[in-house]
C-alpha cells in the first residue's frame, strides 16, 4: 500500500512523529514537503520557517529509523500546492491531523474528478503538551514547549 502524508515540518516535533509512525503501519510513505514558497503559506502565526533543503534533510533523519524498523521505503517530494501529491493516482492512505481532515476531503473530490480511487484518509489525533495544549511547532518556534511536549520554564531575569 501507498501512503501520502505533507506539511512544513519546521521543527519535527513528537505530534509529527506519530503520523510518520501510523504512516508507516500502512505502506510506504511519500511525504509532500511544502516548497519554500508554499512553507509560509501554510502558517497560522507569521514565523520564520527553515529552508526547503534544511527541513528535508531534517525530515529524512526522522524518517529513516522509523522506515526501517517497520521494513518500509520512504521518499520526500516537494509540495507546491496544499493538494499536492495526494491527487496523484498511486496512493491508497491519506494520513492527516484533525485540522487536515478537510483538506483530506478536498483531495478525494479532486481524485473523483481525475477518474482515481478515494484515499483512505486516516486521521491520526494531536499529541499533548505538559500543559493539555497540542505540541506543535509554532508552539516550539514561540518557546513555550520543547519538541516532547515539555513546558519551558522561562528563566527569572536578575533585576540588577
């Protein structure tokens, strides 16, 4: 089985980590990395995001350990457009978090409209912070949590 998944990925993060990890129980994965251009786009905070070349060797890293132990192959494909790779006629699994889900039935009505099978759209659900707030990368980006979820204690400043 065909697996396509996508985002910024910037910085991976625990949340991330269970999708590449349900990605991985279906099929071989292709990951749709959104371009440098799409990167921003994509934000609901204005923030900075590491470059495509950055992000995709970061990403392969990640991959490569989960792949193996799950006897899987993998390869990351530039995302120009938020509809990206899913619309392509090879896949069977569509893994999305719960604010992709549309986008994931998005994807299905283009399929339709090409002629393609619907994906299975398999939503993997938000992992927590130390807090009960989702992990997520704007949230790492901002200091608030560390990669697992942890709560960053800010560090009291000397008055002197």
């Amino acid at each position: 089985m065909d697996v396509a998944l996508g985002g910024t990925f910037d910085p991976v993060h625990d949340g991330h980590r269970r999708l590449f990890e349900r990605a991985f129980e279906l099929g071989d994965v292709t990951v749709g990395l959104t371009s440098d251009e799409l990167a921003p786009k994509t934000r609901h905070v204005e923030r900075r995001v590491r470059s495509f070349d950055e992000r995709k060797a970061n990403l392969e890293a990640e991959l490569e350990p989960i792949a193996a132990t799950h006897g899987r192959e993998f390869e990351v494909r530039c995302l120009e457009k938020p509809t990206g790779i899913a619309t392509e006629p090879q896949y069977d699994y569509l893994v999305v978090s719960p604010e992709t889900r549309e986008g994931g039935e998005r994807i299905n009505e283009i399929r339709e409209e090409q002629g393609h099978d619907p994906l299975e759209v398999v939503v993997v659900e938000h992992m927590r912070a130390d807090d009960g707030d989702i992990i997520s990368s704007t949230r790492i980006v901002m200091g608030e949590i560390d990669e697992h979820g942890n709560v960053v204690e800010e560090e009291e400043t000397d008055p002197r």
